[in-house]
C-alpha cells in the first residue's frame, strides 16, 4: 500500500509543478494531496515536500492547522473565478456552467468560512532618519 500512496503523491507532485504554469490546473490541491500521500507513504518524501524552499512552509502551515495567508486567498480566488470565467466562453451548456458557479462557490465558501487565515508577523518599523526628524524652534542655531 505504501507503494501506492508514493506513486500518488509523486503524480500529484508532477501535477501541482504542471499547476504553475498552466492556468486552469490549480497547484495547491495537488501538493496537499502528495502531502497526505507521503505522510502515509514515505517519511522521507513527507519530509521533502515540508522542507522544500518555496512549497514547504505552506504545506506545514496547512498540517498544523494554520491555515493560508490572506494573500494567498485573494490570490487564489482571483485565479479561481478569472479560469472559471475565461473557461466559461468556451462552454454552451448552461448545465455546465451552473455546475461551474456551484464548484466555485463551494470552493470559495471553504476556502473564506472555514480555512483559517495564517496571521503573519508585521515587519517592525524602521526607524525615521535622523534628517526626517521634525526640528523644534528651540533647537534651531
């Protein structure tokens, strides 16, 4: 069984990579998935893809619950509803099309009620120039 779980998440690796350059195949669902198939698969492919420079915080994130940053949504519902739209010209049936609002909806619903938003730590102020500095009459040569 663990063979199978790896051959899935390698797939779904193969297929999340393909998601970032092509717009209608979504990215994140794909390394979800391979995340859950290594977790069953392989320790030392689960630890891969949660140690990976770009993907791995998010996919930590996710696993503990954290939930996605609020960019991330917007990002992400933009890219939704844009491929949705843009696939919907192509399509004549009005089944189809409902079927499209229904998914994105739903997907929608999920991703803004239910997924919790991963709260990031603001960056600390910089500290004004002292040549920024409102300058006292009294402190005027």
């Amino acid at each position: 069984m663990k063979v199978f779980y790896n051959i899935l998440g390698v797939l779904a690796v193969l297929l999340g990579i393909l998601g970032i350059f092509l717009p209608l195949l979504p990215t994140t669902p794909f390394l979800l998935l391979a995340s859950a198939c290594f977790a069953r698969g392989s320790v030392r492919l689960h630890r891969w893809l949660i140690g990976h420079r770009v993907f791995g915080k998010y996919i930590a994130n996710f696993e503990a619950g954290h939930g996605i940053p609020l960019k991330g949504k917007i990002v992400a519902t933009i890219m939704l509803w844009g491929s949705m739209a843009w696939s919907s010209r192509h399509f004549d049936s009005i089944a189809i099309l409902i079927m499209m609002g229904v998914i994105g909806a739903c997907v929608s619903t999920y991703m803004w009620w239910y997924l919790p938003t991963l709260k990031l730590p603001r960056a600390p102020a910089e500290p004004a120039a002292p040549a920024d500095r409102i300058v006292s009459r009294t402190e005027l040569p």
